[in-house]
C-alpha cells in the first residue's frame, strides 16, 4: 500500500519540454495480450472517485510538495450533441490508407481500436443505440454491456465479428491480426480505416473521420469543436497552475508496465507520452537524455532520467503489486527522486492515452492529481 500523501522537500530540475505527437502504444498493448480497465492496483486506483474541476481546487505551491500515490479519474459521462442524427447515406470516404470506402447503412455499427476512443466517438455523435459490438478497451458503461469482438486482450476474433453482422466497421491499425480485418473486407463489410495516431493536435481531426464516414458530418464538426474548446480551456487552466520556468517543472516520465509478462518501458519522444507531458506542464525528460520512442527500461536510462514523478496506466502499476512491488522489481527507480518519495500518479488504461472526446476530462484529472493531489484523497 502507498503512504498517504505528505509534504516533501523540493529539489531543482533543468530542461525544456517538446512538442505533442503520439505514436503507436497498440505494439506493446496488443503484444502483451492484457486487457485494459476495471482492475485496481492495492494502492487504490480501482473504483477511484473522479476528480473535480482543476479551477476548483487549490494547487500546491510547491509542486514537489507531495508524496505517495494519487489516482486521476475522469469524469466518464456521455454528453451526445445529438438524439440518433438520421445519416445521410450512402456516402464515400477515403480513408488513411487511401481506400475509399462506400458506406450504405449504417445501422449495426463496430468502432475498434486499442484506445477505446472510436466507440466513444461513435457514442458522443449520437449513434450509441447502433453501436453492436466493443472492444476491450471501450469500458465506458453505456457500452460495457456490448458482445466483445476481441480475445487475449486486443485480438480481434473474426468469428466473434462475424456473428453480429456488422454493417459498418470503424478502425485503425492498432487491432490485429490484420488478416482478420481483410477478411471482414472480403465478406463485403465496409471497412473504413482511420488515423491512428492519437493526440491533442489530431483530436478533432479524429472525430471528424469517423463522422464523415458514418455520414453524419454536421455532428462531426460540432462535436470536433466541443472537443477542441474544451480541451484549450483545459490546457489554460493547466498553464495558469504549471510553473513557468522550465528548471522548476516537475522531470516525468512515462513507464508502461506489465509486470506479469516481465515488460517494462519508458516511453520517450514520439510516442504519446510526451504529449501528456508537455499538456501537463511538466519537464520532458525524454528529450534532455536522447530517449525516443517505446524502449525497454534499463537502471541506465531510469539514472539519466532522475523523475520527480512517474505516469502510469493504473493496470501496469496494478500488474507490478502495486507502488511495494514496482520498487522492488525497480532497485534503480527507487534510488530517484519519484521512487524514494513514492510520487506516482495512476489512471485506468482505457482512459489515459485515448485523447479523442475525453481529452479535456483526461488532462483535467491528470492535473489535478499533479498539481493539488490532496483533492482526490
């Protein structure tokens, strides 16, 4: 179990923060064959209340000034921007693999990926009552009680698919084995592929995709805007709480766990993790030691690293025994400024990298748990 959070004394750091982009997270998840969602590690993240609005809260004024574990939960509540939208059809796409696409009914609809973040789209737009299957990582609960499509975690199972005959299927590259999403193209499914890449600067783009092929465009544009006012409104909430000055930021990192299958990486530059930390006003550290990309974790790179605080998908540090078992299988992380004070912050795998129409609740329950932990206590 983790200490409650307590005061600590703060130390410098130095640095300066990069750009957004998010890469592919799908490789390790779907490689690791786990499922995401409603476990909770013994320090507490299941079942964890969500977090309040950062403007309601008071921040530390010291962002050092805490210890222990704090568990980010978003407000999970469907807010569609409208009741079933009757969608013109048929409608033609192209879609990021250049295939176009021709869509003509729309009526029992599968939107997969590892995120979790198509089906909510889908959902958000209006079109949840159509929606005829999930993936393991749609846990949103208007949608929990769906059939899943997928098996060992993120494979999608053809048989599985085939069975709820599908009229449409929304995905992207993050879901394998691929043979199987041909195979749903050669039994005369229409199959549309969107981006895959996940981030604050393709959110709305995202939405839009998926809106256009389910020919309800108007909704597309105004749930795309919803989500990108929101989430700048976020992000100035963030900027006014966030230090200023680049060596006063916290150092985070990134850790991707799964401790039963003996995986450990640090996610660097490009791959998503650096998109959450610059939006949460945090000091990069990827950057400063050469880190790119998904790499496994060494004692060499946690040393380099030295973070003040450590991002975790709440089933990795769940998969690991919790913050006790993480240090033990860690003896470099322990010896760093977030290991010996135990400052982790946790959220539910099925939320913290998905972006999409929850991106403003996700980076507001990351902030608060960053920045005035006490608050979801």
């Amino acid at each position: 179990m983790s200490r409650p959070i307590r005061p600590r004394a703060a130390h410098p750091v130095l640095g300066r923060s990069r750009s957004l982009v998010l890469a592919s997270l799908a490789v390790l998840l779907a490689g690791c064959g786990i499922s995401t969602g409603d476990g909770g590690s013994g320090d507490g993240e299941g079942g964890a209340q969500a977090a309040p609005a950062l403007a309601d809260v008071e921040p530390l004024a010291d962002v050092r000034d805490w210890d222990g574990l704090s568990v980010a939960a978003a407000v999970d509540e469907l807010d569609p921007v409208a009741e079933a939208p009757e969608p013109r059809l048929p409608v033609t796409v192209t879609d990021a693999q250049g295939s176009k696409v021709t869509v003509t009914d729309t009526s029992r609809i599968l939107a997969l990926d590892v995120y979790g973040t198509l089906a909510r789209t889908v959902f958000e737009l209006g079109l949840g009552d159509q929606v005829v299957g999930r993936d393991v990582s749609t846990q949103f609960p208007e949608a929990a009680e769906l059939p899943l499509v997928t098996q060992n975690g993120h494979d999608l199972n053809a048989e599985a698919i085939l069975e709820l005959d599908p009229t449409v299927i929304l995905t992207d590259t993050s879901l394998g084995p691929w043979d199987t999403v041909l195979q749903m193209r050669d039994a005369g499914i229409p199959v549309v592929v969107v981006d895959s890449e996940r981030s604050l600067d393709n959110a709305g783009t995202l939405v839009r995709e998926v809106a256009d092929a389910l020919g309800v465009p108007d909704q597309g544009r105004e749930l795309a805007e919803r989500t990108e006012q929101e989430s700048k409104a976020v992000l100035a909430q963030i900027a006014d709480v966030a230090p200023t000055e680049a060596r006063e930021r916290l150092r985070m990192v990134f850790l991707y766990v799964r401790g039963q299958a003996g995986v450990y990486y640090m996610f660097g530059e490009d791959s998503g993790a650096d998109s959450l930390i610059d939006a949460l006003g945090g000091y990069d550290v990827a950057e400063e030691i050469g880190w790119n990309g998904m790499k496994p974790l060494t004692d060499e790179g946690l040393v380099a690293a030295q973070p003040d605080l450590v991002l975790m998908m709440s089933g990795g540090l769940d998969s690991a025994g919790g913050i006790d078992g993480l240090l033990e299988r860690l003896p470099a992380l322990a010896q760093t400024p977030a290991g010996r004070n135990r400052r982790f912050v946790a959220m539910e795998d099925s939320q913290i990298m998905g972006f999409g129409p929850m991106t403003a609740p996700v980076l507001n329950a990351l902030a608060v748990s960053v920045y005035a932990p006490e608050s979801v206590k």
